[in-house]
C-alpha cells in the first residue's frame, strides 16, 4: 500500500527506473564490492600463506598449511550467495543479458558441484566464482554510466533551450 509520502517517489523516475529499483542496484553493487574484496583477500591469503608455508622452517606446520589451503576457499565460497544476490537483482533489472547471467552462474555451479562430487575439489569450481563478480562489476557500472551521461544529455539540453530562448 502507497502511502502520500511515498507517491512523490513513484513520479521522480529516472529512464523508467524508480528510485526504490536504483537504490535496490546500488545495495548490490555495493555488495558486489564487498565480494570482489573478499576474493582480493583470498588471493593475498593464498599468496602470503602460500609463501610463508615453503619456507623450510614452517614445512611442518599444519596451521599454516590448514590457512594456505582452507582459507582462500573459504574466502572465495563466502562471495557465492552474495553473487547469487548480484544476479537476480541483474537479471530483474535487465542489466546484463539473461543468457550471459545463466551461463556464468550455471557454468560455475556445474563446475563446483562436478568438481565437489566426482573429483574430490572444489579449486577449479571455485576458480569460476572469481569471474563472476567482476562481471557484475562491469554491469553495474555500465549501468551508473547510463544513468550519468543520460542525465548530462538533459542538463545540456536544458542549458542549450535556455541559452536558445529569446530575450
């Protein structure tokens, strides 16, 4: 149910897009970031436990060598729901193509739950999910471009009617 206070949102569309599906993109570009963080986080853990693990002094350490294995994955599979969320808020939006959406999450699924089930790891499934985010990434920021430039063509268009006016 609308409210009077909501019906003043409703008229201030920008491009058919309400201010609640806009704020909605927002929230899942922001959540986008925070899963592309976590995958830079995964790769500095790999890289820095990794390292740390081959020197000789650490060969027998199994906490290290628990965080150089179990981590990075840990880190990666945290971004699958959130990734999830990127893509029905993309796909309900339109801001991708629906079959680029199916193929990457499908592929990346398939690969994960094919890898987990017949080969014993999940490297390569999870390897998937990084590509993922990032394509979000670039659709969320294809579509604030859109909106950006759209709005700069009305304010020159403006500018343009009120400098073309005459006085």
């Amino acid at each position: 149910m609308t409210t009077a206070l909501d019906q003043g949102l409703h008229t201030k569309s920008q491009h058919g897009f309400a201010p609640l599906a806009i704020a909605r993109i927002r929230g899942a570009q922001r959540a986008n970031q925070i899963a592309i963080y976590l995958i830079y986080a995964a790769i500095f853990a790999f890289m820095v436990f990794g390292t740390i693990a081959s020197i000789k002094t650490f060969h027998d350490n199994q906490l290290l060598y628990q965080l150089f294995y179990n981590l990075p994955y840990a880190l990666v599979a945290l971004t699958i729901p959130i990734t999830l969320y990127d893509a029905f808020v993309v796909y309900r939006y339109r801001l991708n193509q629906p079959s680029m959406i199916a193929m990457s999450i499908g592929v990346s699924s398939i690969i994960l739950l094919g890898g987990l089930l017949f080969a014993d790891t999940a490297w390569l499934g999870l390897s998937c999910w990084l590509g993922v985010a990032f394509l979000f990434k670039v659709s969320f920021k294809r579509f604030f471009n859109f909106l950006d430039v759209a709005n700069t063509d009305k304010e020159t268009a403006a500018v343009d009617d009120l400098d073309s006016t005459p006085q």
